[in-house]
C-alpha cells in the first residue's frame, strides 16, 4: 500500500499549518474586540440538524454531505459548514434567553463531497461568526465590517477585493419573489439548461448562482428581489447599506447574489478576491432569523458569516502577502567534541526555559556540519561549548550575522545571550529606516502557500 491522503483532503504540512495558525490568531484577535467568544461544536451531528436547517433542496443536502450510520444506526454527518451546528448548540444550552444577544466564533474543518479542485477541498478549513439575538440592521452592517475588516487584517489590500451585498427578504416577499423567478424560468426552459428547469420548483434561486453563459444571460432579464422586497424588509436592507456608506466601506449590490442556502433571510454579502478565478469568493454570509424556530426553538433572530481559509491563502498568495514567520532557532548551541555534549544538552534546555527557543544536535554531527544546520535553522547565535572553555566555566557566543565572537561565562549564558540578542534586534530597528513592524510585510516565505492548490 502506498501512503495516500484520501482525495480532496490535503495534509496541513508545517508551513500552511503555520499559515493556518497565523490567520486564526488574527481572527482571535480581531473578533475579540468586536465581543465574540470562541466556541466548538462536534465535527459531527445527527442529520437532520443539517437537513432541516440547510435545506434538502440546496446541493449540500442533496449531494454534498459525507453522512453515515454509526454503529447504534444512528444517521450523522459531517459538519459541512459551521452555522447550523453553532445554532444547534445555542438552543440546547439556551445561551439566547429571550431580549439577550450572543457573540460566538468558530474555526476548523468541514466536510463536502464536492469535485476537487484549486481551492476546494473535501476537507476545508473554515472561520466563521455568528451573532444571534440581534435583529437590528446596524448588526448586518458590524457583521460586514468585521469579516472585511479580517481581511484587510491577513493583509489584502482594499483594492484586491469586492464587497456584494443584497437582501433576499423574508417570509412575507419571499415566497411571491420566488413564484415570480419560477414562472420566469417556465417561460423559458427552451433558453435554460436542464439543471435550472429541473430545479425551477424546488429551489428556483439557485439558477442566478449557474454558470452556464447561457443561463446566465438570460436570468439578467429575471425579476429582482430588491424590486420585489416588502417595506420592512426595504427599510432593513437601506439601513445596512447606509451605514456602511458613513462606515466608508464600499459594496456593489448584487441582485444575482442569494446565496445557496434555504435558511438566510434579508442581508446576504460575499467577499470576492483578485486572483482566483472563478471560484473568487472568499468569505460571504447572511441574517437567518427563521433558523431557530426551524430547530423548535423560539423565534431569534441571526446572522453570520464564514471564510474560508484556503481560498483566503491563495487570495494572499495572488496579492504578494507573506506570512509572518519565526526562525526555528534563535540559538544553536554547538559541541566541539563529544565530551561537552551533556553540558550542550543541559545548555539548550536552559535556552528553553529562559524563554529563547534553541535547538542542539541529536546526531553526533561534527562542529562544521553543526554550524551548517545552525545557518539553516537562520538561528542569531551559535554558543560553542568546548572542553577547555567548560574547564575555564565559559562558553563562546558567535553572532551569525557580524561573526563576532564573545566569551561569556557559563553560569550566566542565557542572560548573556538574551543581552546580546536585544542589543542586535536594537542595531536591526535602528537600520531599518521605515521598515514595517507589523509582522504582516515582514519574512518573505512566499512558498510558504505552495502546497495548498494541488489539483487531487
Ligand atoms: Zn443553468
Ligand atoms: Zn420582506
């Protein structure tokens, strides 16, 4: 047998685990300050939390979802996004008691049986956030604003990217719209392809997302929703569009945009990036305030978004924007021969434990190849322990950079290092005239992104 990832799933090998980290930190960060709290849900759940919140006519219910009997005979599935689950949570623990609001966050895997390709995994990573209990159109607007907001965070320029916007009604327009849209579509099955006229009763929405040139072309022509909206569902959508106009963030509206999913109602928006293709929508989300009540649970109103992280990572990768990166190693510390060696172990673990990441040879490596494997893991400083320094009780700096050589004494090592380790990030500040301290510019390992967008 030989060792094979399943198709459509990709090892997170060390760089894009690293990059992976680095843009759930800044999440973190950022909806932190917007008053989220992290949450996780199973990677799992009975399918009908999926079936009834999704929809059984949209293509995750009916084609996507990796769903399974356990041993009990139970029906699960695999989380194929994030909200269904995290609305499911907040009802069975109640953490929405009536009047009250809850900020929550997520990040991880979801699972979609869905056709490879470049950015879009059976296995992919997402971040989302969800807002329940807020019905409010300033809560669309900060909704929007933060899922911007992250990415100008991870470092794309306002330039690279699109907002959409629209709002696909509610329960009092919807339901004419979509007649409206259906009768459309009838009247024209000869002009549509068969996947449209199929679904023309069941999900009539969906034929603006299709690809088709032709569909397209004729479902410019097709009624639209913002024409269609009932007044407090105009009035909503005009004060989400107003504070993002004094928020000074820019949108298109795009009545083409209605997202797949049965469960939004009004608000829906997406984020487009340069540089994808076709498949250019990073991150896009909406208000649901029926989802609850689809559960059993009392009427609460919702919204939220999701991003996802490997288009976002070739979104950066298109835009030049580097991952920040820390060496391996600050300090080798190198034995000149084998007798020093247990005082290297020690040394390196005192490295460790003084806060400064260190690494030493694990393989009888000589001086010269271990001063090698110290210029590869680009640490600062190399301590060279030898037998007539220990006798002395000192050890030797090099600085990597300078090639400067220091004696120090071995009982003060670590604090020696660490002195001379802020006196050269000092000598670096103060060379680097209008260098960027943001970490964002900083580093330059751009195949860090590379192992990513294998076509499987
Ligand atoms: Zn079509
Ligand atoms: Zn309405």
């Amino acid at each position: 047998m030989k060792p094979r990832a399943p198709k459509g799933t990709a090892d997170m090998l060390p760089d894009v685990a690293r990059a992976w980290e680095y843009v759930e930190r800044i999440a973190q960060e950022l909806f932190s300050r917007y008053g989220y709290e992290p949450v996780y849900t199973p990677l799992f759940e009975h399918t009908e939390v999926f079936t009834r919140g999704i929809g059984e006519a949209t293509d995750i219910v009916s084609k996507e979802m990796y769903t399974f009997e356990d041993r009990a005979e139970r029906s699960l599935t695999l989380r194929p996004e994030g909200t269904a689950p995290v609305v499911r949570a907040a009802l069975e623990h109640g953490l929405v008691p009536q009047g009250a609001f809850v900020k929550l966050y997520y990040a991880g895997p979801m699972f979609r049986y869905e056709r490879p390709q470049k950015g879009r995994m059976r296995q992919f990573w997402q971040i989302g956030a969800e807002l329940l209990g807020a019905a409010e159109p300033s809560a669309d607007a900060e909704m929007i604003l933060l899922l911007w907001r992250f990415f100008e965070a991870v470092g794309l320029p306002d330039e690279r990217m699109r907002l959409l916007v629209n709002s696909m009604g509610d329960e009092t327009c919807r339901p004419a719209y979509r007649d409206s849209v259906r009768a459309f579509i009838l009247e024209r099955t000869d002009d549509l392809c068969e996947e449209c006229v199929r679904r023309a009763d069941t999900n009539p929405l969906r034929a603006f997302d299709c690809k088709n040139p032709g569909c397209e072309t004729v479902m410019d022509g097709a009624p639209r929703i913002v024409d269609a909206l009932c007044e407090p569902c105009a009035a909503h959508y005009a004060t989400v569009k107003r504070l993002l106009d004094d928020a000074g963030l820019e949108y298109e509206e795009d009545c083409r945009l209605v997202r797949g999913l049965d469960y939004y109602t009004r608000t829906v928006f997406e984020v487009q990036a340069d540089g994808l293709g076709a498949q250019n929508g990073i991150g896009g989300g909406g208000r649901y305030d029926r989802l609850m009540e689809e559960y059993g649970g009392p009427p609460t109103p919702g919204l939220g978004f999701a991003l996802g992280f490997e288009r976002t990572l070739l979104a950066m990768e298109a835009a030049g924007v580097a991952i920040e990166s820390h060496p391996l190693a600050d300090v080798y510390v190198a034995a000149v021969d084998d007798t020093v060696r247990d005082d290297v172990f020690l040394i390196c673990e005192e490295f460790r434990g003084g806060g400064i990441a260190a690494e030493a040879d694990h393989q009888s490596r000589s001086l010269k190849a271990q001063f090698k494997q110290a210029g590869r893991l680009k640490a600062s400083f190399v301590v060279v322990v030898g037998p007539d320094e220990l006798a002395a009780g000192e050890a030797t700096v090099r600085d990597m950079a300078t090639k400067v050589e220091t004696r120090i004494a071995r009982a003060d090592v670590v604090s020696e290092v660490d002195a001379l380790m802020r006196e050269s990030r000092t000598l670096d500040d103060a060379d680097a005239v209008g260098g960027t301290d943001d970490g964002v510019d900083e580093g330059s390992d751009a195949g860090a992104l590379g192992g990513i967008d294998g076509e499987v």
